[in-house]
C-alpha cells in the first residue's frame, strides 16, 4: 500500500493524469465552442495547473463545510479564508463552473441510447478504480446512501423530504468501509 507523505501526492493518487487530461480536454472543447478567437483574458482554455486549482478549491470548500457558502463571500477579502483568493481569480473559478465538463458533449447524444449517465460515467469509472487502488479495507463494510444536490436535469433525479439542506438530487449507494467510511464503490441511482 503507497503511503502518500504530501496533500499533493494525495491528490495525484486519486486524480491521475488520465483523469485530468480527460476533464481538461472536454472543460477546453466546451469553452472554444462559446467564443471565438482571440479569448476574453477570463474566458480562455484552461490550463492543467488552472484545473487542479479549481479543483483545489472544490474539495478544500468541502472540506471546511464551505461548499454552500456564496463564491463571491470565499473570496472577500474581510472575512474568509485566504487560501481561495490565493489558488484562482474569483472570476476565472466562476468561468470553470460555467464551462467544466466531464465528456465530450458533441457525441453526448450517441452514448446516452446506452448510458443515460453519460455526461460523467467515464470519469466516474476512473474515479472509483482510483478508490479501492491504493486502500486494503478492513473486513468490515457497510452500504450508506447519498444525496448529491441538484436540481438541474439528470435522469433519475431523487426528491427526499426528510434531507435538511437539499431535497432534489443524484442518489448514490456507497460501499464503504465501516470503521473510517472510505468510499470503496458508488453506484448512482
């Protein structure tokens, strides 16, 4: 089992290069299909260094139970944390929302006749052979549900009234193991 001694090295294990150059180029082909050359300073491709950056940032917000707050309010010079204003330009994080994608859209719908999930099944195979590649789980696991929320439109959205901050979403079962709770395998409902 690979003992990672640094954050980035942590990181690296989980996001491969394959993964990063996958999301890189579908997040550029989305990005040169809105403006036409030259590029706006803020609306230029993405470079990989800008992807993990913006990634960064995502999994540091969840981290510090940031990922509801306002981006304009992680930004603020008064009252946050510097490490969002010191990671990425707040406008330059706003575009990789807008823009990040995670297949190639234009032949999206081909594969949707056989992967209703399509716009992301590819990376999340990648992600979760990642999981289990580098953890030995104990003999103990356990099934644990998830709501990821989000209302936009996705096949199988899920409505959960009892969920106290977001009732729409993407369901997800988790094998995970019982002592620590790391994720072994998703499957999305």
């Amino acid at each position: 089992v690979i003992q990672p001694t640094s954050v980035t090295e942590s990181f690296s294990l989980i996001f491969t290069s394959e993964i990063l150059n996958h999301i890189l180029r579908c997040t550029n082909i989305k990005v040169r299909s809105l403006n036409s050359s030259p590029y706006p300073r803020n609306k230029g491709v993405f470079t990989i260094d800008e992807l993990k950056a913006c990634i960064g940032v995502l999994l540091r917000a969840g981290a510090d139970r940031d990922n509801f707050t306002d981006i304009d309010d992680l930004w603020k010079v008064s009252d946050s944390k510097p490490f969002y204003r010191a990671t990425i330009s707040k406008s330059r994080f706003k575009f990789f929302l807008v823009v990040v994608r995670f297949d190639d859209f234009r032949t999206r719908e081909a594969r949707k006749s056989g992967d209703t999930l399509a716009a992301f099944s590819e990376v999340w195979e990648l992600l979760y052979v990642q999981f289990i590649k580098f953890y030995v789980p104990k003999e103990n696991v356990t099934v644990d549900e998830q709501l990821l929320g989000y209302r936009g439109r996705v096949p199988g959205k899920t409505y959960m009234p009892s969920k106290p901050r977001c009732k729409y979403g993407v369901k997800i079962f988790w094998i995970c193991e019982a002592d620590t709770g790391y994720a072994l395998k998703g499957f999305i409902y």
